[in-house]
C-alpha cells in the first residue's frame, strides 16, 4: 500500500490514480486510453501509472480482462483514493461536459451519458474570494444581506470562520455583530462584494460551541408510505435497517435540513422525514424544529 509520508503522493498523480478508480468501480472497465485522453499523457505513460497503481497503491485492485481488453476491478476492490462513492463519478462526467463545451475535441472515452444541468443557488467568485481572504486574514467584513422577507436588505459586520458548500448551495459561518451571536449566512443572499476591514475577528471557531457539537441525524422513509414503498425509500439511499444516520456539525443542522428538504412544510409530500428531532431540540432549540417535528 502507500507509504506513509506527508504527502505520498504527487498531485498530478493522485489526479491520475483517482480517475483509474473511478472508470474502473462505476464504468467496469479501464484501458490506458482513458488516462491518454483525459491528461494529454503518451500509452507508456499511462501503463505506467495502471501498472505503479497496482504496486504502490492498491494492490490486487485491478485485474487484467484479456476478452475485454483491459482493467476490470477485482471482487475485494477496495477504494484507496477516492470513497467510491456515485457523486465521484458524477462530478468525473460533469467536468468532461463542461470542457467539452469548450474544447469541442476532448474525449476521456466516457460511455453514452448526459449530465443533467443541476439548478444552482449563485455563490459569485468575488463573493467566495473576498470571504476565503477574510477568514484567511481572520479580519471583519461588511456584508449586504438580503431575504425575501427584507428584499431591500441590510449592513452586517460579520466575523466569518468557515465556507461550507454543498453541489447547490454556500454558507458561510462566523460572529454576526448585529445578532451578537455566531450564525450562518447564505452566500447566495449576500450582495456586492465583501468589504474587508483592517479590523482583525474578536471571535474565532474555537469560540463557537455549536461549532464544535457533534449532532446525530436519523433519517428514515416518511412513515405516511406504504411498508412497501418505505422499502424502495430505504434501498434508494441505502439505509441499514431502515434508518440512515449523518453526524455533523450542530451548527449546521437547519441548513443541511433544509437541502434536504427536510425542513420544509409539513403538508408537502415528502419521502424521508427526521426520526430523533426530540434528541435534537436541546442543541437547536424549540423553535428550530417545530415545524419538523409537526411533519415527522
């Protein structure tokens, strides 16, 4: 396996050694001309990556298919760059669609696919940068904040800490002067750019409990389905014993709710719902989860 170092591993390489791992789990079968097309990288080359793939990394990941033509994985595949899981993949055949809008030529020999255009809440890379700089610096920002409650929005001085992003949407958390508390804002409802200040954070993460608390998730098929279709729900998302279960940040509970759609109505039809809201309310109070609880 790889040795252990500070970083076994160059960054070209590791780029390389993860697409092997993700044609040959999600696709079946890897052939050099994969690597060739996607790095602009000679056959030697890239036999040489399969073939120091299976020595230094991952060995016994991979067998050579002589009817097929090329790598196939083995039955005890084990991911060992990359978590083999489907977003990998996902995230593989949207960059191949992005460049080849582009560059109409490029081709890593990806089998008949389509990516499906994802609706994106808009994080603004002058937004993104001003606030990495910030929390990088540890300095205060004006923010412009708007909501459909305040379309005309309003001045925060915040004291970001953290980015957090998932595929649709960005928040980011920090000290807000005005609420006199540490809380997220969605960096989709902040205009302009940030004003970065000469003022360095009075309040940092270590500073933030919520921050720091551990919360437990347990999510199931909504209980208003059928056994049946709650077994579909259960296999889709590959919940054990019917019960899916994320640790994460406390501070992060209502957002991640809420992308998953968790946190909506209670009157809409949904298909998981929250099943430990009462183990939750202590660390985000009653308010936060009312309208959860009404719907679980």
């Amino acid at each position: 396996m790889m040795k252990k170092t500070d970083w076994p591993i160059r960054w070209d390489l590791l780029l390389r050694y993860r697409l092997i791992e993700i044609i040959a789990l999600w696709e079946g079968r890897l052939t050099t001309n994969h690597i060739c097309h996607a790095f602009g990288i000679g056959r030697q080359q890239a036999s040489k990556d399969i073939n120091t793939y299976l020595r230094e990394v991952a060995p016994g990941n991979l067998a050579y298919d002589r009817h097929r033509k090329g790598y196939v994985p083995a039955s005890d595949f084990q991911p060992a760059v990359t978590r083999g899981e489907p977003g990998e993949y996902e995230e593989l055949l949207g960059r191949h669609e992005a460049l080849s809008q582009t560059f109409e030529s490029l081709d890593i020999g990806a089998p008949d696919t389509g990516v499906v255009p994802v609706i994106r809440r808009q994080a603004r890379p002058e937004m993104v940068r001003g606030l990495v700089r910030a929390i990088r610096e540890g300095r205060c920002v004006d923010l412009q904040v708007v909501s459909p409650e305040c379309p005309s929005g309003w001045s925060e001085r915040f004291e970001p800490h953290h980015l957090v992003c998932d595929r649709g949407s960005w928040l980011v958390r920090g000290w807000s002067q005005a609420s006199d508390a540490f809380c997220n804002r969605l960096v989709h409802r902040l205009r302009g750019e940030p004003r970065l200040l000469a003022r360095r954070s009075q309040h940092h993460s270590d500073d933030d409990e919520s921050w720091h608390t551990q919360a437990r998730l347990v999510i199931r098929p909504a209980r208003h389905l059928s056994d049946g279709a709650q077994s579909v729900i259960a296999d889709d998302y590959g919940m054990a014993e019917g019960r899916m279960v994320l640790d994460v940040r406390a501070a992060l509970v209502p957002w991640i709710l809420d992308q998953a759609g968790l946190a909506h109505s209670p009157t809409l039809d949904l298909e998981l719902e929250l099943a430990n809201t009462e183990e939750l309310t202590p660390l985000l109070g009653q308010e936060e989860l009312a309208g959860i609880a009404s719907a679980s």
